[in-house]
C-alpha cells in the first residue's frame, strides 16, 4: 500500500547539513521513499530521493 505522508516541519540543525523531519503519522514500513527539493543558500536548487527502510522508532 502506497501511502503520502505530510511532514510537519523540517528543521536545519546547528551543522548546517542536516534537516530533521517531523512527521506525525510515520510508521515501520519495509520500503519507504522520501523525495525532497532544497534551495541552497546560493539559491541553487538540490533535488532527490531517499529509499529506506524504518525498522523501529525511538518513542
């Protein structure tokens, strides 16, 4: 089953690399795709995708 999942907030940590997604209704799944766009403080666009896997969640 193919599900979209809305994310909540996405914060750039104190490295500047890393953004950590708040997403409310995300569960352990075998195959998960996560695509995402990003303007660089260039103003450069970076496009992609992440597939994983989530195998458990810190509570």
């Amino acid at each position: 089953d193919e599900k979209k999942l809305k994310v909540e907030k996405a914060k750039l940590l104190a490295d500047g690399q890393t953004v950590e997604l708040t997403v409310p209704d995300i569960k352990p799944t075998w195959c998960m795709e996560v695509r995402y766009e990003l303007e660089t403080s260039a103003g450069d666009t970076v496009s992609s995708r992440i597939n994983n896997t989530i195998h458990n969640l810190a509570e």
